[in-house]
C-alpha cells in the first residue's frame, strides 16, 4: 500500500517519471512469468521464489526508512491487519492471477486486474451505505463494459477461452480491492512500509506452508536465463515498481499518481506483443480504451489524497 501524502510541489518531473518506472515496471509482471513458465516453473513455484527473495528487500528497505524501532514493535491490531491483508492480496490474490497467467494472456491479465479502483468504489457503497455519484456510476458502467469487451471480443470462442483465467483475475481484483481498504485504515497507524512488510511476510509463509505440504516444487533448472528472469521479477518487477511508484506519490499525489499508472495496461499490450506474440483484437482494443477511460473518470472523482492501491 503507497502512503498518500498532498504531494511535493518541487520537480514534479520526477515524481511523473518515478511514478511511469513503476508502472512499467509492474506491467513488466505478467510478461516475466509467462517465460518462466516456458522453461518449466508452474505459478505457484514462482510466486513462492519471488515473495521469498523480495521480503529481505523490503524488509531492509523499511528498516532503513522507519527504523527497527517502529517495523518491530507495531500495535497488536495493526499487525493482525495487515496479516490478514497479506494473507488475502499476496497469497490467495496473487496466487491466482499467477494461475490465470498461465491461461491467459498477459495483456488480459493486466488489463482485468487494473479495474480494481472500481470494485473499491462498490465495496465502498457496500460498506459506508453511501450511492455513488451519477459520474461514479457512469464510470463504472463504462469500466465493466471494458471489461466484457476484453474477455470476450465479441466473440463466444474467445469468452469460452478467457473465460475461468479472466474470473481468476477478477477475483484477485476484489482482493487487492480489500487490501486497499485495509490499508486505508491501518496506515496511519503502522505506515506503509510496515503494513506492506508484514502483508508480503504473512503471504511468503502462506506460500513456503502450501509448497511443503503439497510437496510439488515444480522450477526449471536455475539455468543463467532463469537466475536473469528472477531477478527481473523480483528487483524490476517488484521491489523498484514498489519504490518508485511510492516516491511518485509522495511527489505528486496519490490522484496524479494514479492517473499516470495507467501507461500500466497498455505498457503490458506492448511488451506482450512484441516478446510473446499476443496479439489483440479490434473489439479488446476498445475494452481497454474503455477501461482505462473508467479508471480516469474514477481517479478524477475521488476526493484529494486518497491512497493508491496495491500491484503486481
């Protein structure tokens, strides 16, 4: 969870381009993975690795930044919270669209899993009993439209091919949606990097308790181009991603900050299309217009200083 200041008034430059490095960078996610799976890791192994060799990272990362004082000793409630939060994002949520990553594309992958601002907007009138706005709604309207028009391109062969990884990734939407809440309560009182420090901890236990009792440790051979691809996945595609889109909001603001993530999707598109072959058609191309046009109406609606949400 990115802590949401006001914003630095000072080189906005840097925080536009700080907050573009890790969009891209958390695009790069689903790209990384897919080759992986190529040489013969199956998801579960790697998203096991990757929380294993990142947790150290942002371990020293928030000790550095806050102190052992305040990473060790947070207040009992804060910690269960953002447990339980990690529990559900970064295993159960990232668990799955690691799943869906190897059934559908990576483009899909990215695109679905960027409507979570909108399933935080419903879980938002759920929760606070509050109607949104007629542009709430109509944004969101718009966002789902998306979203059918890229899992199904308006075409029953493509749904019945998209369709059990596109409900995977949803799924880990509404997860990251539930973690963006938790977070949005428990960061005044723990702090961002504490509250994604033992999220990330809860989940690689999760993960090294599933793998030992499942007893499958299915990874390829640890070749050099294997060792290159984690260290991407990890070091380009989560720690820095994590760093940088922090520091973008710090710099500009978690509203500005969110409208710049959403180079994210199409980032994805790209790299997909040129490293793996994916190739769009006309009708999910105006899906991910639609989506992305949703997610800026959404951004642009919501109050001052409102938080960013979690990634990758």
């Amino acid at each position: 969870m990115m802590p949401a200041p006001r914003g630095n008034p000072g080189v906005p430059w840097l925080g536009i381009a700080l907050s573009i490095v890790g969009s891209v960078g958390f695009a790069a996610k689903g790209v990384i993975a897919k080759f992986l799976y190529a040489d013969g890791w199956d998801p579960d192994t790697v998203l096991t690795v990757r929380a294993l060799l990142a947790l150290p990272v942002l371990g020293a990362w928030a000790w550095w930044a806050i102190g052992a004082e305040r990473l060790f000793r947070p207040p009992p409630r804060a910690l269960l919270g953002s447990v339980l939060a990690g529990a559900i994002c970064y295993y159960v949520g990232a668990l799955l669209d690691f799943r869906a990553l190897a059934l559908i594309d990576a483009s899909v992958e990215r695109v679905l899993l960027f409507s979570y601002p909108s399933v935080i907007v419903v879980l938002h009138a759920v929760l606070y009993r509050r109607r949104p706005e007629g542009r709430v709604l109509a944004a969101l309207v718009i966002t789902y439209a998306g979203i059918v028009m890229v899992v199904t391109a308006l075409d029953l062969g493509v749904l019945h091919g998209n369709l059990t990884g596109a409900g995977l990734v949803l799924i880990c939407a509404l997860t990251s949606a539930l973690y963006y809440l938790a977070g949005e309560r428990l960061t005044p009182t723990i702090g961002s990097l504490a509250f994604s420090f033992y999220a990330l901890a809860a989940a690689a236990l999760c993960l090294v308790v599933q793998q030992a009792l499942s007893g499958r440790v299915s990874a390829g051979a640890w070749n050099a181009r294997d060792l290159w691809l984690m260290l991407a996945l990890v070091i380009g595609a989560t720690v820095v991603p994590l760093w940088a889109m922090a520091e973008g909001v710090q710099r500009l603001g978690a509203p500005r900050a969110s409208v710049i993530a959403t180079v994210g999707p199409p980032t994805t598109i790209l790299l997909g299309a040129w490293l793996l072959g994916e190739r769009l058609r006309t009708a999910q191309w105006a899906g991910v217009a639609l989506i992305v046009a949703g997610i800026l109406s959404l951004e642009f609606a919501r109050r001052p200083g409102a938080a960013g949400g979690p990634d990758g």
